[in-house]
C-alpha cells in the first residue's frame, strides 16, 4: 500500500491557494477528500463562489475521489458538516488540515472590531471548531494509529512584527492549540503539528507589503505554493514521527522550531520588590533574540529596545 492511501482526509480552505495544492496532493496519493470551501454569494448578483467544486472536478477528471462542502469553518454547525461529510460519504476519518484562513490587515489604531471578528473566527475559532469535531469523532470511535491534523500558522504569529496584529495574534494562539491539542489527543493515535508556509497565496497577493517579500522569478521560484505540499503530505502520512511540533517551509528550506523556553531563572529566599527585581534584572540583554523563518530564510528577530521608548519620552 502507498503513503497514505485508503485514507480520508478533510481540507479547509481547499478552493483555492495552498489548500487547493493539498486536496489534489493527497487525491492522487489515493486519499478520499471533502474539499471544503465556504461559497460567497454577491447580494444582487445572484453569483455564488463554487470554487470547491470546481477542485472536486478537477480530482475526478484525474481519476481522484472527492466531495464538496461549502460551510464556514467559523460557523460552528458548519464546521460540524464538514467532518460529517467525510464520515457520510467516506465511512471514517484520518486526517484533517486546517488551512482556511483570511487576512484583513489592520494598524491598532486603525482597528474595527469587524477586523477582529473576522480573522478570529476563520482562523482561531475555525481552527478549533474543526478540530473539535474531528476529536469528538475519533473519541467515539476510540484509538486508532496514524492519524493527524496539520492546523496553518504563521511567521507573524511566530515572530510577532509591527502591524501583524489580530493575524498574527490568530496565528500564534494556533501554534498554542497544535501543542496542547497534540497532548490531548495522543490518546487517540492522533498526531498534531503545524506548518508556517511562506509562498505567494491569494492572501500574500491581496497584500503588497508581504507580496514584495515574495516576488515572482523566473526558473525556479522558492515562493511557489506547491512546494509546501510536501511537507503537508509528510505530516499527514504514516512516517511522521512528529506531533506538538511547528514547522517552517519556503521553497527548497525547511526548518523546525524550538518551543518556547526560560532564558534565564532567578530566586530568592524573600519577597521580591521592585527594586531587587531591578538589581536582579539589571545584567540581562533589553533585546531578546531568535532565529526568525521569514521570507527569504532564517534572520535574527529582537524584540524593540527600551531606547526606542526613552527616546519618545519628552
């Protein structure tokens, strides 16, 4: 038997972009797939996004197996038809990629509660919701091996930035989910890991700033989405050896990161006050630094300098 195939996998998100790459992927591997993608009507036009079928069609004519589901990931009922889709129209459920997701940027000043809405409910509560359901089926069910979600983060949630935002705040309390989500559900024979893709999607395109981190080359183009593909169909396969983990992927580079951890550990056999805290504090670096996967490779990310504030200060 091939990588895996037999299997039934959901993909949210699949109508287009990076989760279009992942439904075909893992069509062609054999796996049965819902293509989910959530249908936009124009009011007054009568136009209705089908873009999830047209994926569907796609895996067919290529002799693939596959079902539409055009709900919202956000909409809690929703999120629950998808995963029972895959069980109506395939008998079961292995595999689940969160993948859905919008951008909506924003500056705090700037910010409307629309915005925070929005990206909120695709990203961190679709996140869940999906997820939920998945787990509450496997429950019923009860252990079986090699099963796995992939949920979508980002190099703004991982290394937060200036103008990132609810995006990015949406994307790391992803990272946040993957590995309390991996604890809970290792029970269940479930793996959980997630990606940081950086490859020029409809979001990156709809975006100019990030869209310049990202231009097109000729030959061979390390922002193509079709290279994540890959690292998805690894994760989501039998000989992932991984789950609580975040990975990164651009083009040819991929990396693993390191879990949050204690810089530095200090004691006392008294209550603390400011100014012992002050003392204590007083040898350590104002900037923390890390190894940053953004676009273009691995940077070094510090966190501002207290100058940067002191020098505002009139």
């Amino acid at each position: 038997m091939s990588l895996l195939s037999g299997g039934v996998a959901v993909v949210t998100g699949a109508g287009s972009g990076l989760g279009r790459e992942y439904a075909i992927a893992l069509a062609a591997r054999g796996v049965r797939v819902v293509v989910n993608d959530v249908s936009v009507s124009v009011v007054g036009e009568q136009t209705t996004d089908q873009s999830a079928d047209d994926v569907v069609a796609d895996i067919t004519a290529r002799g693939g197996v596959a079902v539409a589901n055009h709900a919202s990931v956000a909409d809690w009922e929703g999120a629950e038809s998808i995963i029972r889709d895959a069980i109506r129209h395939f008998g079961g459920l292995d595999i689940v990629i969160n993948n859905a997701g919008i951008n909506r940027p924003s500056s705090l000043v700037e910010l409307s509660e629309q915005d925070v809405d929005a990206q909120l409910s695709v990203h961190l509560k679709g996140t869940l919701a999906v997820s939920h359901f998945a787990a509450a089926y496997w429950n019923d069910v009860g252990f079986q091996p090699n099963r796995a979600i992939v949920n979508t983060t980002s190099a703004v949630g991982l290394h937060p930035t200036a103008g990132g935002g609810v995006y990015g705040a949406a994307k790391s309390a992803i990272a946040a989910l993957t590995v309390s989500h991996a604890q809970e559900l290792a029970k269940l024979g479930v793996r959980v890991n997630a990606i940081a893709p950086c490859a020029r999607t409809r979001m990156v395109i709809a975006s100019p700033n990030v869209l310049a981190l990202m231009p097109e080359a000729e030959g061979f183009d390390r922002h193509d989405p079709s290279h994540v593909t890959p690292l998805v169909l690894y994760l989501a396969s039998e000989v992932c050896r991984f789950t609580g983990r975040v990975f990164a992927i651009e083009g040819p580079d991929v990396a693993i990161y390191r879990p949050f951890g204690v810089e530095q550990h200090w004691s006392t056999q008294e209550f603390w006050t400011p100014e012992s805290l002050a003392q204590a504090l007083s040898a350590v670096a104002e900037q923390s630094t890390t190894e940053a996967f953004f676009p273009g490779g691995v940077v070094q990310h510090r966190t501002p300098p207290s100058r940067t504030l002191r020098a505002l200060d009139h």
